[in-house]
C-alpha cells in the first residue's frame, strides 16, 4: 500500500454510535419522573418535561465521515434510551438518547438521569398541533405543572 493511499484516506473514518430500537414507545414511569433531577432554566432557557421512553441498544459503527455509509460492525453495543421531553404546554420537544443500565427485565435510566431539563430555546422543535394536547396531558399528569 502506497504512503499515497494511507494519506488521502486518513481523517475519512470515525467510530459512530447508532441507535437501534428495542421497544415502542411508552409513558415515562412516575418514579421516573419523581426521582430525576430538576435542572432550573437560565434567562432565555425553557424547562422540559420527560413524558415518553423508549428502549434500544446503541450499536458503535466505524462509519465514513464523507459519505456516511457504514463501514464495519457493529463493533459494540451498550443498552440505551431515547426520552421525549416537552415544554408544559406541549408546543416544544426534544429527544435525548441516553446510556440506560440493564437490571433483570428492563432497563433503567442513567443513575443521574434528569426528568426535567432546561434547554435554549432555539435547541427545542415545535410540536405539531395534533400532538400538543397529549403532550401537556402527560406533562400535567405526571409533573403536576399547568
């Protein structure tokens, strides 16, 4: 192999987590909600509500940083989690993926798991109308908020 070769390829491949699901979605259990940690919002910050979980496993791929195709792997896997967090109103949401522990049957939250978080507003997307209503339900029912 050529020194020529080895030097146009090098910088085009990195290790990538990938998400792949395990379970549908499913309301956030309320011990949850209750024992997560509350961040406080910031000027220019709005707070977010865990509603809804799912499960997965993120799979690590070596991935071309160019094109995007998947290279080799996967080459591990960690059990994970994608929460759903809203604004009050359910106007605003965000999904984080989060590392999750394996206990017997199930999954849990990361031990410093934070069931409401405070995010800039330009990081949150808008709801779509035909959801908002169940997403403040859900906020209402296990935050207690208005």
């Amino acid at each position: 192999m050529s020194s020529k070769y080895r030097r146009r390829n090098r910088g085009q491949k990195k290790l990538k987590w990938r998400w792949k699901d395990e379970t549908d979605n499913r309301l956030l259990p309320q011990s949850w909600a209750d024992k997560g940690r509350i961040e406080s919002p910031e000027e220019d910050e709005v707070q977010l509500y865990a509603i809804q979980c799912r499960a997965g496993l993120l799979l690590e791929w070596l991935v071309n940083t160019r094109t995007g195709k998947l290279l080799r792997g996967p080459l591990s896997e960690k059990p994970g989690l994608r929460v759903l967090y809203v604004t009050a109103d359910g106007e605003h949401a965000l999904m984080k993926e989060l590392d999750a522990r394996e206990t017997d049957d199930s999954w849990k939250p990361p031990k410093q798991f934070a069931s409401v978080i405070a995010k800039d507003r330009e990081e949150v997307d808008p709801v779509p109308d035909s959801s908002q209503d169940c997403y403040r339900r859900l906020a209402e029912n296990l935050y207690g908020v208005d």
